[in-house]
C-alpha cells in the first residue's frame, strides 16, 4: 500500500466498488428524484430516492417480490418481472404526484435492451418523465415475455391490469 504525505485514502464504498461518486454528483445536480435500479440474482428493487444532506430520503419503493401477492408465479428476475416492478413503482410515484425523476442505474453495465431499461420502461409507462434515449429499451415481445413460455403473456397482462386498476 502506498504511504507518504501526498497519499489519500479513498472512501470506502469507492474501495470496495459499491459507489462512483462522480456519477452520483452529476445525478444530485439535476434536484429531481432518482429512480435508483438495483438488481441482485434473484430480485430486482425500484426506489424514487430524493437527497437530503443528513441522508436521502425514500419517496416510493417496490420490489419484485410484490408481485408474487399479485398473481406473478414466474421468475423475479427476468425482463418481464423488471417491467412490472417498474410500472408499479411509477404507479405508485405518479399517485404521490411526482412526475419527473433520473434514472440512477448505479454500477449496472447499461447494455441496450437488459432488465434495467426494461424497468425505465415500466417507468415511462406509469407515467414518469425521464430522459432516455428511445432506442435503448428492450423490445415489446422480450417485455411481455412471449420467449418464456405460453402463459407468460397471459399473467402478464392480468398483473399489469392489476396495477394499473390498483386492484
């Protein structure tokens, strides 16, 4: 490790690769909410976070594992599951009369079409106002999950409906 007068630690989220404070500075400067995106191996979580010096406050949250109450039965990590967990987080910002917001995707890679735009979209969808460029998010079929199987589409819809409804 590298010792003298000049040497400076880092902080530990940056050693430890969990944050890049460039990326959230540049994310703080616009003063609308984040729409922070995380994905794990099995889940994926939505929050409309807004900053507060003494720490950021919650506005909205969801997270896939609602949707299992929703009548989802398929996997929770897939692209259909992030458009709906990102459609009923905006539901649920639009409710609370937030209408604009930026996409925060954190350390996620931003591949064209991935789970993480597909939760952008369930976003827009709700009603949100968040810059995007159009062609990054997935296609309509890999969002209604027609390559996973026959019944998929069908729960889609009813789950979609149901958030939509607010059923």
């Amino acid at each position: 490790m590298a010792t003298g007068p000049r040497y400076r630690v880092h902080f530990a989220r940056r050693r430890e690769g969990k944050t890049d404070y460039r990326a959230r500075k540049s994310l703080l400067r616009s003063h609308l909410p984040r729409g922070v995106v995380r994905a794990s191996s099995k889940h994926i979580t939505v929050q409309l976070i807004d900053y507060d010096p003494k720490g950021d406050i919650i506005l909205v949250a969801a997270n896939t594992i609602e949707l299992k109450k929703m009548g989802w039965t398929r996997a929770t990590s897939n692209t259909s599951s992030a458009y709906l967990v990102g459609l009923l987080a905006g539901t649920r910002a639009v409710e609370k009369k937030i209408d604009k917001a930026v996409l925060d995707i954190g350390l996620h890679a931003p591949i064209r079409g991935s789970k993480v735009y597909a939760t952008l979209k369930g976003l827009l969808d709700a009603g949100l106002d968040i810059p995007h460029d159009p062609s990054i998010l997935p296609d309509e079929s890999r969002i209604k999950g027609e390559n996973l199987g026959d019944d998929v589409p069908k729960m889609f819809e009813a789950v979609s409906s149901k958030i939509r409804g607010g059923e």
